[in-house]
C-alpha cells in the first residue's frame, strides 16, 4: 500500500479509535483494501487492533489505534511531505545518464543491482590496497 493511504489511516485513528467498517466509510475505500493495509501496518507496530468489548451478540467490531511507533511515523511523514524537494538541470542530467546506463546493463543481461555490489566490492578491495 502506497504512503499515502497508512498516513491516512493513521491520522484518522489517531484522532479517536475507530472499527474497520468505519475506517472505509471515512476513508472512501473498499473494506478489503483497508483490512489488508491495517494488518501490514500492524505487523509493522504502527497500529495495535483489538476487539471491542461488548455484550453484544455476533463478531466483536475491531477497533484500531494507533501506537506510539505509528504517531512518530506520522509527525515524521507529515514533516518530509512539506520539506521541499530542490534539483537543479546538473541533478537530472546525471539521473538521466544513470538511467541509460542501468538500461544498457538489462540489454546486456546483466543484473543492474549484481553490477553495484561487484563495483562495490572492487573500490573496497582498491582501497585497501
């Protein structure tokens, strides 16, 4: 699931628990998007979900908070999305180059990600030396 979404999973239930149910309601999306986006997020400790107690008949409603993990990765992603990003025509160049070589390495059949660790590897064993 995209940023996006667990930041706004997130600043919904930071304001008050809320039940699965009610999360899509809010958030305008399928119930069964959001199950999966809270149990990532819950194995990940950004959201805690519990059963409502109730003496109710019928499956309790799960309710889900936030924890202490999922506030800080909220303050933290609310702050990088109002830091603005800055790039000059030198940055995108260079982006571009490396972009054409990562290319020419897939024409090739070589793995771009094999071909850092091996280039890594070399400047270390240069360095030793």
């Amino acid at each position: 699931m995209s940023l996006e979404v667990e930041a706004q999973v997130l600043s919904i239930v930071k304001k008050y628990p809320v039940g699965v149910r009610e999360l899509s309601k809010i958030m305008r999306r399928r119930t069964q998007t959001v199950v999966s986006t809270i149990k990532m997020m819950n194995a990940a400790g950004l959201v805690d979900v519990r059963p409502e107690e109730t003496r109710r008949r019928g499956r309790p409603r799960q309710i889900v908070k936030a924890t202490m993990l999922g506030d800080d990765y909220l303050e933290a992603y609310n702050r990088l999305r109002i830091m603005p990003l800055r790039s000059n025509r030198n940055d995108l160049e260079k982006a571009k180059r490396d972009a054409e070589y990562v290319n020419r390495l897939v024409a090739r059949g070589k793995v771009p990600y094999d071909a850092f660790l091996e280039l890594n590897r070399l400047v270390r064993v240069r360095g030793d030396a």
